[in-house]
C-alpha cells in the first residue's frame, strides 16, 4: 500500500509539473504565477509551504522526547502570521513582484542590497531544504529498506524530484503541490488523531495516563525543562521561529502570486487556520498517543532499544499502531507529499534569488532576456539540488525540528529586520542596512558553530564556548541595534535620499 500511494504522488506531481510547464512562458509565469493564484488557494499553498517535515515528524518527535516544552513551536506560528496579516501584506504586495528584497530595494540601494539578500536567502533555505531532505531520507529508507532503498538513494529520489517541479514548472506547479499536500495533510492528521482517541474511547484522560505511564514519575507531560533549555535559551528559541517564520523568503514571495492587498490578506489569514488546525492536533493529540502507543513498543525498537529510524518517525508508527500496515502507508504517503511542497517552495525562493536579486538586478541591471533568465534558472536548480543532498547526506542523524530553527534564526537575524525596518523606520539608510544584515547573518551562523550543537555535538568537544543552544535572541537584537546605530550615524548622500525615500515609499 505505501509504496502504492508513493508512486501515485510521485507520478501526479510530475503530472501536474508538466501541465504547468505549459503555463510557463515568461519570468512572471516562472516566479510569480504572473499573480493568478486565488486567496483561498494561495492561503492553502502557504499552509502546504509551510508544514513542513518538522510540523509532523519533528515536533511530534520533540513531544516524544521532551513533553510540552514543545509548545514553543505551536506558540510561533501565531505569532509569525499575525506579524504578516498586520504589518506587512499589505506593503509586500504594494511593493514586492517576485521577491521580499523589492520592498527593501524601493528605498535602500539596490546592489548591496540584492546582494545582501541573496546571500542571507540562500543561507536560509539551503539549511532549511537540508532539514526536509534527511526528514524524506530518513522516511523512505524506514519504508522501503526491504527493497534495497537506502538513506543514500531516498536522499537522491527526493532532491531529483524536487529539481524537477521547479526546473519544469516554476511557481505553477509549485503551488499546485503545494494545495494538494495541505488537503491530504489536514485530512491525515484529522484521521490519525481520531484513530488515536478511538484507541482510549475518545478518553483524552485514559491516554494521558497511559502516556504518563509509558514515561514514568517524573512529570513527563507537565514539568518544564523536557528540552533541556534555560529560560534564555528557551525565549531565544521562540523569538527565532516567530521572527524567523515571518521573515521567511519562501513563505513571503506567495504573496506575490495574488491579485491584490485584500487576496494577500485573505491568503494569510486561511494559512494560519489550516496551520492552528494541524498543530492543535499535533500537540494535544498526535504527541501524546505517540507516547501512550509507541514509546516501550517493542514492534517499534530495534536491536539496540532505540526507536527504528529515531524519533522523528514516532508519528509514522503511530499510525501503524492505530491503523495497521494500510494506513502507515497513506501517513508515511501524506509525509512525503509533505516534504515535496517544502522543498519545492524553498528551492523556487532559493533560485529566485540567484536569478532574479542577483542576475537581472545586479548583473545584467535591467537588460533582461527573459527566455535566458529562465534557463538559468532551471540551471540553478539543479547545482542548489546538488549541494542540498550532500547537506543532507552530511546530516543525516540531526533532528530535523531543531535544524528548521536554525534556519529560522538566520531569516530572523536578517530578513525580518531588514523588511520590518525599511517599511517602517524613515532613518534607516543603506549603509544601516547592510551592516546590520551582516552582523546578524555572521552572529547567528558563529554562534550556532561555538554553541552545543555543533561545537560538543558535531566537533566533539567537551563544552560549548557558547552555552546557549538557540542564538536568535541574541543575533536579532544586534541586527537591529546596528542597523540602528548606523544609520543614524550615517551623514552620507546616499543616506539622505534613503530617508527621503520612505515618503515616497510610506504613501503608497
């Protein structure tokens, strides 16, 4: 059955990839949709871009693991979407046409600018792309290791499909998977917790107990500390999904596929229904039966004791233990089709970046051949896919909700400052802006190297230089200070007409 309903979604999106290939005949077909993408729809497709492996398979691991510290990742979505709807749809699609740089480039110098995000934008989604890779990696070598398909081989499945939606069909077919995995993933979990309440009568007291039970006396699901997290390490984690999920590139260029303000508006608004929807489920349901049903399951171990395929596939069997071998396999399917729309979203955001921020703004400054920016943008696809699956066979272990917040605290420490700055602060000058771009890309990436993760975990050093195991409360406030600081410092020309250009910016 599962491998069944792989090669019914495999085969589908490639389907849907070449009818949307027909639709793709100039750069604002490619990036944008050319802006013919409904509200209703658009909202579904940024509720497919975003739930992605870590929604499913890695907090519900978290929860497995660590109890409700894993509220934090429930808390950030509303958070990052009420920042959208409130603060910026409205200027993103009065002023963006393929990428959030527009916005920022309407008052700041483009070059540097183009540059700096670019930089930070790839940064971003070439760490996130790795996090859903080894999620399908994992996924498929757990399914279809009878079938010789290792890590190895499910790594390069993935990342060939992945090159192939977007190479092929561009923002079409992208949104296209996109809506289609939200539907089968509301769907799935809406199954999946119901069959999990079944087990205990519909009793939420019966399986808490027996969650409870499975993990012993120590207060698994209602003591703090489950991650291991100080306070500081604990805000600093939310503030990087909140910030970071709102300055996502890949979730703010969907705004850029409606019509007008009032469908980017409606978009985010249906986006964080279907998302609240999912994560109530995850978090009140899903996690806990995974305790209650597979934690201590000796079908779910192996040789050494530890979960078959870690943690992250603890929602996977949980649907093997509340619905047989027939409906793993439409839940391992539903993961899957998950991990495809991510990836597609984020390789577009990625290649949007190359080819459009870099090349027709920087390189070619406006002398666009449209038919040659698409082809290199299908070339771009395919050396990002390359470097993405040796990411990935490179990491392979890590647990994929804590890489997302990695890569959540790079958009965070960059992109969201810059966006919030630049539509809303008249001091902020260019020289501001990409210095404190800088700073906050350079003092996310070191202080996740110097921190436990990588320096202890990775290196194999005794201790961390730097203690904290999120650093996005610490590098998103030195963005803004520098930015802040120098900008007003900054008594050049060009900071002179940056300021005179908000006005200009602020009446539209």
């Amino acid at each position: 059955m599962g491998i069944f309903l792989f090669f019914v979604i495999i085969v589908g999106t490639i389907g849907l990839t070449i009818v949307a290939s027909r639709r793709t005949s100039s750069a604002a077909d490619f990036f944008v949709a050319n802006e013919k993408i409904g509200g209703v729809s658009n909202g579904f497709a940024i509720a497919g871009d975003f739930m992605s492996a870590a929604t499913l398979l890695g907090i519900t691991a978290i929860i497995f693991g660590a109890g409700y510290d894993a509220v934090i990742y429930l808390g950030a979505p509303l958070g990052a979407f009420s920042i959208m709807i409130y603060l910026m749809t409205d200027k993103l699609k009065a002023l963006g046409k393929y990428s959030f740089t527009d916005i920022i480039c309407s008052r700041l110098k483009e070059k540097p600018i183009r540059i700096l995000a670019a930089t930070t934008t790839l940064s971003f989604s070439l760490i996130y792309l790795m996090a859903q890779i080894v999620g399908a990696g994992a996924l498929i070598e757990v399914l279809f290791g009878d079938f010789g398909i290792s890590y190895l081989w499910a790594v390069i499945i993935v990342t060939t499909l992945m090159v192939i939606y977007v190479a092929i069909g561009g923002m079409f077919a992208t949104t296209w998977v996109q809506i289609i995995k939200a539907i089968l993933l509301l769907a799935g979990v809406t199954v999946l917790g119901l069959l999990t309440l079944a087990n205990f009568d519909f009793s939420f007291s019966a399986m808490y107990a027996q969650a409870q039970g499975n993990h012993g006396p120590d207060g698994f699901l209602t003591r703090g500390g489950g991650l291991g997290l100080s306070t500081l390490s604990a805000v600093s984690l939310g503030v990087g999904l909140c910030f970071g999920l709102a300055g996502s590139p890949h979730l703010l260029m969907r705004f850029f596929t409606v019509k007008d303000k009032a469908a980017a508006r409606l978009s985010a608004g249906v986006a964080l229904g279907a998302i609240s929807y999912v994560n109530v489920l995850v978090f009140f349901v899903i996690g806990v039966g995974a305790v209650a049903l597979v934690k201590g399951n000796s079908a779910y171990l192996d040789a050494s004791g530890s979960i078959i395929g870690g943690n992250n596939m603890v929602s996977v069997h949980l649907a093997h233990a509340v619905g047989g071998e027939v409906f793993l396999g439409i839940i391992a399917a539903v993961a899957f089709a998950t991990i495809l729309a991510v990836v597609a979203g984020l390789m577009l955001a990625s290649v949007t970046a190359l080819t459009h921020d870099v090349y027709a703004k920087v390189v070619r400054v406006g002398e666009i051949d449209q038919a040659r920016q698409i082809k290199l943008s299908k070339l771009a696809a395919v050396f990002l896919g390359i470097i993405v699956a040796l990411l990935a066979i490179a990491f392979e272990r890590q647990n994929i909700a804590y890489i997302v917040s990695l890569a959540m605290a790079i958009a965070a420490s960059t992109n969201f400052p810059l966006l919030m700055l630049s539509m809303y602060w008249p001091g902020l000058t260019t020289r501001g802006a990409v210095t404190g771009g800088i700073v906050g890309l350079v003092t996310a990436i070191v202080l996740v190297v110097l921190g436990p993760a990588v320096w202890v975990d990775v290196f194999g050093n005794d201790r961390p230089i730097f203690p904290q195991a999120y650093p996005a409360l610490y590098s998103v406030t030195f963005a803004f200070f520098t930015m802040w600081l120098v900008s007003i410092l900054d008594r050049s020309e060009q900071a002179k007409e940056d300021r005179e250009k908000f006005q200009v910016m602020k009446a539209i």
